[in-house]
C-alpha cells in the first residue's frame, strides 16, 4: 500500500481535491528536488491535509514539519482543522506560534506559525535543527516577512543542510509560476484546478466604489446587497478595502436591513473581518451562520484567500485594497487605495463556489475588468525596509544583494532603511560606500543586535531600550502606535496623551474596550520582553536618556517627525513644517494647533497631495527636543545675502534634520567671507541683480567674436555664469564694500571684464575688432556687435567712392552695413556694397532723391565724394556734386 492510501485509511479525511494529487505530491516529497512548488485552488484541501500526509513519509520521520501562515486567524485556524482530523487537541502532534500566544508540546511535530515568528525561529536556529519541511502557504500575497523568511530559509539551507536535507514547499492559490519557475528552475510543479461549482459573475458599474465617500459607498452597498440577496440563499461576503469603510458601512446596513427577513423568516446578521479585530471576533466572522441567521460578512482582502468562510455562496466584490506605500523621498508610508488585480478578483469570485453553486456581484464595469493589472504587486517592492535590513544584517548579510529574493528590494527604500538604522545607532556608519548594485552595505552594531531582540519595528524598539527610568510610559506608547489609533475621531484631538488617559480607564470614553484590552495585553508582553533583556539593555552601548515627557519618548524613535508651525492655511489648518523635509497639517479645532512644536507619531498621506496629515502627535518643548535629540542637532553657520531683505545675512543656525530650531546672529565675519557670500548670491541671481549696459554687452560680443573666429588662439570666451569664477578675484574690492544688494547696480562690469585681458590681448582687440572704425567721409562710426554680425549703421552718401564691404579681423569678420538716409531712417542692408551700387542703388535713388532733393544722389557713387553734407554746404565749401 502506498503511502499516500495508508494516510487515507488512517485518517477520516473530507473529500477534498488535494487527495487526487496525494501520489504525485507523495512522489515529490520523496525525490531528490529540495524545493517543490503547488498552485491549487482555495478550499482544495492543501493547508491541512498536505502536512499531516508529509508526517507519514520516510523521508520526514520523527523530525519537525514548519507551516508559515500571513495572518494569526489563519495560523490558529490550520492548527486547530489538522488537530480535528487528528482527533486531538491542539499542541498535540499539532501546534501552533503566534503572536503572545502558543500551543505547542514535545509531542508536536506541525508547528503552523506566522512568518513573523518564524523569522525569529530563524535568527535563533539558523541551522533549523529537527526540521525537514518548511511550508510558504499563501505565497502569493508576497509579504514582507514570507519574502525574507524564504531568502533566509534558502541560505540557511545553503550553508547548514549539505548532509541533513531541509525541503521547502511554495503553495498558493494563485502562484505567478512562471516567476518561481525562473528562481528554482529545478522545481516540481504540481498542480490541482480544485473543484470549484460554477460562480456567475455579474457587473454593475453604475455601483462603483472606486473614488467614492464613506455615505455614498454605504448607499451604493445597500443596493447591491438588495440585488444579491435575491439571487440565493446562503451567507454574503463583501470585500471593502478598509478598516474604516468596513466599520462605517456595517453599522448603516445593519440599520437599515434591521427588519429585512426572507421566504425562510431568516435575518440578517453582520459580522465585519479585518486583521486589527480580535481573534475570537474574526472566528465568529468565519463560522457558520447560526439557525434563523443569514450572514453577511463585511471583509478586507483578508478574506480572499487564507480563510475559509463557512456557507458563503454570495460575493459582493468592492473591488478596492488598500495598501501602504513607502515613499524613499520622505521617509514615510502613504495609503494608497487602488484597484484590485485580476487575480484577486479571480479568488474572491472564487469565494462563492465552494460548497455550491454561487453568484459573485463586481461593482466595476467589464469593461475596467479587462484593464486591471494581472497580479498585486509584492509589499518588498513598495514598503519600508528597516525591519527587513536590519535582520538580514542581523543573520549576517553584509549587503541584501546577498540573498536570493523572488523580487529584489528597491535599491532607493533600502538606502532610506539603513539610513534610518544607521541614524538609531542599529548599524555602524558605513563610510558612504556600497556594495553590488548600489545596495548599501550593512553591519550591525551591539545595539542593533538589541532593537532586533524586542519584536517591533526599529523606531519603537529603539525608544524603548533608551528609555531609562520611564519604560512604562514608554512601552504604553509603543503599544498604542502598534494598534491602530483607538478613539479616532471619537478624541476630538489627535493628542497621544489622550489615549494614555483612556488606556489608563481615566477616561470617560467607552469606546472601543476591545482595543484597550488588547492594548493593555500588548503593553504587558512588552514590560516582559524588556525584563527578559534586562541584561542587555544595562549593557546597551547606547547611552539611555532621561526624558520624561511623552513627546521627549516619541523624538526617539521619530527624530525625523518633529514639526514647526509654520502658518495658517487658507483653508483653516495649520501647516506645520517637519525634520524630514514634509510638510503636514492640522486643524485649527485641534488643540494641539497652538502649540509651535509638536512629534507627529502617526503621519498619512495620498499620492498627488501637497500636505501629509497628522493623525497622532504630542506636544513639543525645547527641554523635551535636547534631551532627546542634543546628539543629532547640527549646528550650522549661514552666512548669505537675503534676497528678500536686500542685505547681508550672518547667522548661527541649528537644525535637527532639515528642521530650523534656532538661529542667531554672528557677532564678527571676516570681509572676504562676505565678499565670497556675495558671490555666491550673484553667481544665483545674475541674471536680476547685474546690470549689463550696451558698452559692457558690446564688450563681451566683441570678446567672444574673437574666440569663436580664432578658436585656435584661447581667446577668453564669456558665458554667463561660468565667467564669474574668472570675474570674483577682480570684483573682490568692489563686493567688499557693498552692505546692500541694490548697490550691485552699481559695480563697474566692463572695467572687471577687461580686466580679465592683458595689455597685449586688449590692444589686440581694440586692432581687430574695434568699438568704431573710419569710414569715406572720415568719420568714426560705431560699430554693433551683435551674436549674428557685426553692424555698421552710415548714411548712404558717406560711403560714396567705396567699392568694398570693409571686414574685421583680416576678413574673418564681414560688417553688415546698414544704410541709412539722410534723415537717419534704414535703406538697405548689405554685406556685398559692389552689388549694392551695382543693383540697388538706382532703385534707392529714384525714390529718395525726391524727398531729398538737398542731398547728393549721384549717378556713379563710386566716383562722388563721400560726405554726411547738403549739396548748398558743399558749395560753400568749395566742393561741387554732379
């Protein structure tokens, strides 16, 4: 008898799809391929059924079988369903690890775990001693935890396993496989299509969610869920994106379907399911729906895949998710809500097939349904980094591009992430080098080690380790930061210090009691975990702080949030200016707004948004920011001119960040200091502040006429601002006797631009290339240098008996004459004055000799006298014209 039939007859198991691939998966345990891969559809059976077959294989006798779940509900759910086919109690032969909460014994060889715990697991036993099987379920929701937990399980494997194989099984519903077919080549791939019953899908696109408020998205749920209802019997689920909608639309339906009752007499009964909820709240949303109840389950997308909802057969999709998104330019998370992908749609319309046949209501258009992207994107790609970097460090990695990941971290979030660790003191300043692929380098430090013994992220565990002799306060902070925000709106204010007063039972807010126990519960484990390191934090190279104030616990592991008041907006908040550069704001009904300085704990935004928005913060005070952060205040010296002002600025400036703390004037500068500060600003602002007149213009064209006609001589060539490194050391004596900027006006830039050539080059120029030149009639006529050509602007009868265009430059520049009339007015232009007296002077003389008829117009011009006077002068002067 195989294997596979004997763990059939032992076991009384559901018929489930998964016992058809029972052989084939038995035959892929039992080969030599260290890395199997499963695609098998919801509900198919291979969470519970696969480990307790793995248990009965040879290859896995007597050692430990690990399954990694995403989410505490689905870890505790898959303990206690193997433990029922078992028929035994949980922590038995099964068991389970989650967070504050075990049950576990010698005798259990399936620990189903999250994948948090089990990173821990890791960096304790990197050689996982006892495990033959480690199990990724889920794998394709792509957590940060699952990603790291495979890429340390993969070296672990690498480095410890040569002699004692260690076997790791990749399953999901929806598997990208051709991804994971690219990173182990040399995997099996098993597949099961499920027995999914059929699941009419309907659209209704007029019911869109998408970009919806709160009370318009209640409203449009209340018609779809009239819609469904209809169709047939069995429980509702419906996925919403959020916490938040869940809650707000949960409580309109229940009022508004309280009387509803079908054919049968059953009521409605609404259960809402999100990650935040307690646990014994989540199971009642995934049980069955009692006698006389028809339930109607209100989730996030925690429901598409990890958990099994008992009786469901009617699926309203929102088709929205939320997600956070870090954002590598400001150090922080954004909330993103977006569209789902097709493949999530695929699993949550799944959702109603499973024990029938079902009906799935999309609230999009099919049309939308077609421009939805494939698969989500995995959380590596768009979160923060820093619990990840510093356990990679931590196992020993010097760089992430030293593990083997599905997808490679961004390279912009992990610089940010050991920016932010090397700034906590978790890593050693890595000297600004990097390592493969511009990833930087990482090496932990003593303190790091530490931060990574206390289960939460580095900010948090960084507060908590330095916060001698007010740890209470701190650990309530912590644990308060970890839970979503408790009161919420309800506050009124988004004063940290009023959820202290309502942890504490002081105040009068009833709300949410649920969360203050689990609150409360948090802030116990952690006092634990910090009396079990207790040793370590007293030899913490880290100089503890003596801070008090709530805010002066927050600086430490937010010195990058601390805020200034800025100004008032338009709109009534207050914008408040922030260490990291981000601006957010605050109502003016806050009281919190009064106040200049504040830590803003918890900061959301959205993509396209000016201002982030501050959601919990403290109120600030000097005292509080120096005990805190004395160590990382850079004190600077700005010396500038304000353009503003008009003057000259000289300051002590201190900053925490890119925050502005204090300024205050210098008492004394020396003058070549100011000199070069003022340089600075015209090297900014040259193009408003100095003043460039037509004979300085007329000198930089001359001057650059040179370099362009004579390249090969270096000639100095002008151009604006380059020039004015060359210009400072020639203007110094001038700028050090300016105070203000508008007597910039007055700086003398030709004599400084020719003080740039030598004696030599100058008359070199002034030969060449002069201001006039001489022209027939024996007067000096100025010349025009533009960027095109040289212009020579004469009245025609002054250039009577010239045959030729004059040229500079020994011909290498030819003059543009422009021919003027007696009156001064344009002629003609020309550069070739042969042809002009050959063609068009005739023409010019019909038509002007008439309206001036006191001037020369000679037939031959080139045999008349050049001259600017009439012909009555010329008598008088002894000269007569033809």
């Amino acid at each position: 008898m195989s294997v596979a039939s004997e763990c059939l007859a032992e076991l009384s198991l559901p018929d489930l799809p998964i016992l058809d691939l029972l052989p084939e998966l038995t035959e892929a345990f039992e080969s030599a391929a260290d890395t199997l891969i499963l695609q098998a559809a919801p509900g198919a059976g291979k969470t519970t059924v696969l480990p307790l077959l793995a248990l009965k294989l040879d290859v896995f006798k007597e050692q430990k079988i690990i399954v990694l779940e995403p989410r505490r509900l689905a870890t505790k759910a898959a303990a206690e369903r193997m433990s029922a086919l078992l028929g035994e109690p949980v922590g038995q032969t099964v068991g389970y690890r989650v967070r504050m909460e075990s049950r576990v014994s010698k005798r259990t060889r399936i620990e189903v775990m999250t994948e948090g715990l089990f990173l821990r697991r890791l960096q304790n036993d990197p050689e996982l001693e006892g495990v033959a099987l480690v199990i990724f379920d889920e794998m394709h929701e792509r957590h940060l935890d699952g990603d790291l937990a495979l890429a340390l399980t993969l070296q672990s494997r690498d480095i410890f396993r040569e002699e004692s194989p260690l076997k790791i099984l990749l399953m999901s519903a929806t598997l990208q496989s051709e991804q994971l077919k690219v990173c182990f080549p040399d995997a099996p791939l098993v597949r099961s299509e499920g027995r999914q019953y059929p699941v009419e899908v309907e659209y209704q696109g007029q019911l869109s969610l998408f970009g919806c408020y709160r009370q318009e998205m209640a409203d449009r749920l209340k018609k779809a869920l009239h819609i469904a209802l209809k169709k047939m019997p069995g429980s509702v689920l419906i996925f919403l994106p959020g916490q938040g909608e869940i809650k707000f639309c949960l409580e309109y339906l229940q009022e508004q379907f309280a009387q509803w009752e079908d054919e049968t007499n059953n009521k409605l009964f609404f259960s809402p399911l999100y990650g935040d909820l307690p646990l014994e709240k989540q199971f009642e949303a995934i049980s069955p729906a009692k006698d006389g109840l028809r339930k109607v389950v209100l989730a996030t997308d925690i429901a598409e895949s990890s958990l099994t909802i008992e009786g469901v057969t009617v699926v309203i999709d929102g088709g929205l998710k939320r997600r956070s998104a870090f954002d590598p330019n400001t150090g922080m998370n954004r909330l993103l809500t977006e569209r789902c992908s097709k493949a999530s749609s695929k699993q949550r319309a799944g959702r109603a097939g499973r024990v029938q046949d079902g009906y799935c209501l999309r609230l999009w258009s099919q049309t939308e349904q077609e421009s939805l992207a494939d698969h989500g994107q995995a959380e590596i790609l768009r979160a923060d980094l820093s619990p990840l970097c510093l356990q990679a460090a931590a196992w020993g990695a010097e760089c992430l591009d030293e593990l083997q990941w599905l997808d490679v971290p961004p390279v912009a979030n992990t610089r940010q992430a050991c920016d932010l660790l090397e700034s906590l003191g978790a890593f050693h300043a890595s000297q600004g080098h990097a390592t493969r692929g511009h990833f930087p380098s990482m090496q932990i430090s003593k303190h790091g080690e530490l931060l990574l013994q206390l289960p939460m992220h580095p900010r948090l565990a960084h507060m908590l380790s330095l916060a001698s002799g007010n740890q209470d306060l701190a650990t309530k902070i912590a644990a308060l930061l970890v839970e979503k925000d408790p009161l919420g709106q309800h506050a009124g204010s988004c004063d940290i210090e009023l959820r202290l007063q309502w942890l504490a039972g002081e105040s009068d807010s009833k709300h949410n009691q649920g969360a203050r126990h689990r609150i409360r519960s948090s802030v116990k484990q952690m006092t634990q975990q910090l009396r079990q390191q207790e040793a370590a934090l007293d030899s913490n190279e880290e100089e503890p702080r003596a801070v008090s104030s709530v805010a002066g616990l927050l600086l430490l592991a937010y010195p990058d949030r601390l805020a200034k008041r800025l100004r008032q907006h338009s709109d009534g908040q207050y914008i408040y200016q922030l260490s990291n550069g981000r601006q957010a704001t605050l109502d003016a009904s806050d009281p919190l707004s009064r106040e200049e300085f504040l830590l803003a704990a918890q900061i959301g935004g959205r993509k396209g948004q000016q201002y982030d928005r501050i959601h919990l913060a403290a109120a600030a005070d000097r005292a509080s920011i120096e005990a805190s952060c004395k160590a990382q205040f850079k004190t600077q010296a700005y010396i500038n001119w304000d353009k503003q002002e008009g003057r000259f600025l000289a300051e002590e400036r201190v900053y925490l960040g890119r925050l502005l703390l204090e300024k205050k004037a210098l008492k004394s500068v020396e003058p070549d200091v100011k000199s070069s500060a003022l340089m600075n600003y015209i090297r900014e602002n040259h193009q408003d502040c100095l003043v460039i007149d037509k004979n300085c213009q007329q000198l930089i064209e001359r001057i650059n006429w040179l370099h362009r006609l004579e390249i090969d001589k270096n000639h100095l060539h002008i151009q604006w601002p380059d020039i004015l490194d060359r210009l400072e050391g020639v203007l110094a004596p001038e700028l050090a006797r300016i105070n203000k900027l508008a007597e910039l006006k007055n700086l003398n830039l030709k004599n400084s631009i020719l003080a740039l050539l030598s004696w030599e080059e100058q008359q070199y120029l002034d030969k060449h290339l002069p201001v006039s030149i001489s022209v027939p009639s024996g007067a000096q006529k100025s010349l025009d240098y533009q960027s095109e050509s040289a212009v020579l602007a004469v009245k025609l009868q002054e250039m009577f008996g010239c045959s030729e265009s004059p040229k500079l430059l020994n011909g290498k520049l030819p003059i543009s004459l422009q021919l003027l009339s007696p009156a001064g007015r344009p002629l003609a232009v020309t550069q070739d004055l042969s042809s002009f007296w050959q063609n068009a002077y005739q023409d010019v003389k019909k038509e002007m000799k008439g309206r001036y008829p006191k001037h020369p117009w000679p037939d031959d011009p080139l045999q008349a006298p050049a001259t600017s006077k009439t012909k009555a002068a010329l008598a008088r002067s002894g000269e007569r014209s033809k």
